[in-house]
C-alpha cells in the first residue's frame, strides 16, 4: 500500500506523521487489496478546525473517499483511521474470490 499525506495550511510534523502511522497499522489486513491511500489534512481558514479526507484506490479499481471534521487534529486522525478501516473491510466483503 502506497500512503500520500499532505497538509494544507497546517504542515505534516514528524510526530503527526508518527501518530498516523500508528493509527493506520490496523489497516495491514488490507495490505493485499489497498493499492493507495491519500490522505489530505487541511485547517480551516473559517474557525479552528480541521478537514480531514481520504481517498482509499483498491486494486480491483474502486475508490472510496471517506473525511471528518473536527477541532483537534490527533482526534480526526483517529476518527479517520476507524473510518478507512471501516470502508475498507466493506469493501472487501463486497468482492468474490475466484
């Protein structure tokens, strides 16, 4: 799986960045059939949050997009990480083996 974070208007720290990994480690059950996933965190200009969104590209063509709003960062990383989990093992539910 190939992982793409970026950051707009709130850049991507060593420690972020170790605490994303982290949370997406439950993600190593879909290491077969998630070819990429995109993750783009932005801080709003209007408030003090942050948008969160992610594009998952499995290997048999799909592509899901999953985000979250939030005041925190370390709490939409988290709240994204059970998403992407979530949309990836429905995903993987929906393809038959052959």
């Amino acid at each position: 799986m190939n992982l793409n974070v970026r950051g707009i208007k709130c850049p991507v720290s060593e420690e972020t960045q170790e605490f994303l990994d982290k949370k997406l480690k439950k993600l190593e059950f879909a290491d077969d059939y998630l070819q990429d996933l995109d993750i783009v965190m932005k801080r709003e200009t209007v408030g003090q949050g942050f948008h969160i969104e992610a594009q998952l590209h499995f290997k048999w063509g799909s592509v899901k997009q999953v985000s979250y709003d939030c005041y925190e960062l370390y709490e939409g990383i988290e709240a994204i990480a059970d998403k992407i989990e979530s949309v990836a093992r429905k995903e993987k539910s929906k393809v038959i083996e052959k």
